[in-house]
C-alpha cells in the first residue's frame, strides 16, 4: 500500500514537473520580513519622538489661564494623529516578528510588549537628538493640512474669541505693542499691558508667538501673557511677507526695507482721509484701553506725540 502511495505521488511530480522551492526564496522572506519589521520600528521610534516633542512644549499647565480644566486642555492638545501613527507601525511591528521564522515560538504578549518598549525608548532616543523637532519644522514648512492634522497647536491657538491667539510678528512697535499675521492671513494689532512675557526678546519680527487675553476690537487684542511658538514656528513663516527678514523694527529702530516708518503711515493718512477717520473714531471708541496703553507703557504718548498722530483726539482722551 505504501509503495503504490510513494509511486504514485513519484509520477504525480513527473508529470506535472514540480520542482522544491529553492532556498533563496525563503531567506528572501525572511529577509523582508524582518526588513518591513526593522522599518516599522524605526517609523514607529520617529513617531514616538514628534509625540515627545508635542508634549514637552504642551504648557499643560496654563489650562486655568485659558478657560479649560486639566482635563479638557489635555484632551483638546493630544497629538491623536501621532498616536494613531505609532499604534499603525507598532502593529506592522508585532506582525512581522511573528511571521518571522522563530516568530510563532514567542507568545502575542511578549512580542507585543517588545514592540511597544522598543518603539518608545528608541523614540527617546531620537527625541534626544531633536529628530521630534526636525520632523514638525520639515512638515510645518511643506505638509499640507499641517495645522489640522500634524500638529493640534496650531489650531488651539487659533480662537481669539476665547482667548487664544497665534501668529507670526510681522511688525514690533516697542517692547509690548506689535503687529501678528495668523494662520488664516489676517492681522491683529496686539496690545501688552502687563509683564507677563515668556521671558525676554520674545516678541521679534519674522518669529511666531502664541498670545493668551480677549479681543479689543475689530483686529485688535488685549494680550495677557504672550510665549514663544515651538511646535509649529515653521507652519507660521509660511506668511512670512517679502523681506520681512530683514525688518528690525523697535524702539529707536527702523526697517532697512521701509526707510521711514512715520513718513509711510503719515502719507497713507493724507492719502486715505477715510483711514484717518476710521482710526480717530476708534481711538474715542477704546478710550479706557487708550489710557490703559499709556499707563503701562510710558513710551506710547510721546511717541504719538512725535507723530503729530491725532493731537485734538489725544487731547480729548487724556483730559478725562
């Protein structure tokens, strides 16, 4: 019985020429295999890093100053794109180790658990390295949709009507008082009354900003606290307009690109008198805030003074 069985499966590979598989193939498999494996790996590290970063520069802690619980300020600023990222390339991690050839000997937990671990301490590794902030600065200035789906900073820091507000300094008045383009291209007049600054030379042209206070008006804000822009800063120079590098505005200071300041805004009252007009009436509409500007920032009447901007209005605020 047994001889016709082994004849028969003899002829059955004569006649339809089969051939063994010749070893080449398999450690080709296995060599993608672990190669598809190693790649998810280090995908997976990269990811981890970004997260990392995110999260370091997060300011978890200012949720009081924004209107938000612990909760709510830390759910509204998870990078869940990252995370989704990383559980995709962990998973094509676990999976090619158990299709490798010794993989079906270790169980799902352990490999599971390896492929978390090393996703995570090699992302520490990276992130020591600043390969998190390389990422976001690349992807800032080249992804599309970078400010809805890579990195969710940018959009909670794009609502000014509650109090947040983000952008890029095209113009620094003094020490306080600047001019910011946001994500969506328009410009806000930005107002500081306090001290409270996220250290010192934050506010310089050509760099993002995030600002924490309450809108004033039409494209104007009361700034509260004013920080530095991290995750993010490349997306904002996307605005950047023509030779705004070169700009150096300040107290005392001047555009190379704009050889006269005063002279420009002075013309473009004579040659626009709506202007002037829409300015003054919104001068007398914003009286507290004008006073409020002046006491806090003892530079901003004699410098309108300077300007000869507005005399009779001025006069009429501050002889209240």
């Amino acid at each position: 019985m047994s001889d016709n069985l082994e004849q028969k499966i003899i002829e059955q590979i004569k006649q339809e020429n089969l051939e063994p598989t010749p070893r080449w193939h398999f450690l080709l498999k296995e060599w993608l295999v672990w190669s598809v494996g190693v790649l998810s790996l280090l995908v997976g590290a990269a990811a981890v890093s970004v997260i990392i970063y995110l999260f370091r520069n997060n300011d978890l802690f200012i949720y009081n100053q924004v209107g938000r619980s612990f909760g709510g300020w830390l759910l509204l600023s998870l990078p869940y794109f990252w995370i989704f990222f990383l559980a995709l390339f962990v998973w094509l991690l676990f999976y090619n180790i158990k299709h490798t050839k010794r993989g079906y000997r270790y169980p799902l937990f352990l490999i599971a658990s390896f492929s978390v671990i090393a996703s995570i301490f090699l992302g520490g590794v990276f992130s020591l390295f600043g390969l998190g902030e390389r990422i976001d600065d690349v992807l800032g200035r080249q992804a599309p949709f970078y400010d809805t789906i890579f990195n969710p900073h940018i959009n909670i820091w794009s609502h000014p009507e509650e109090g947040r507000l983000s952008g890029l300094v095209i113009t620094n008045f003094d020490d306080n008082n600047f001019v910011l383009v946001d994500r969506e291209g328009e410009e806000w007049a930005v107002v500081y009354s306090g001290k409270n600054k996220g250290g010192n030379n934050i506010i310089v042209v050509g760099q993002p900003v995030r600002v924490i206070g309450r809108v004033g008006g039409e494209s104007l804000f009361v700034a509260q606290k004013i920080m530095t822009m991290q995750p993010g800063r490349e997306f904002f120079r996307r605005f950047k307009p023509a030779g705004v590098s070169s700009l150096n505005f300040g107290p005392g200071k001047v555009s190379p690109a704009c050889p006269n300041d005063k002279d420009v805004f002075l013309n473009l009252l004579q040659q626009y008198p709506e202007l002037k007009q829409v300015l003054e009436q919104g001068l007398l509409d914003n009286q507290d805030l004008i006073r409020e500007i002046s006491a806090h920032n003892p530079g901003f009447l004699p410098m309108m003074q300077s300007w000869e901007l507005f005399p009779a209005t001025m006069q009429i605020i501050f002889s209240r």
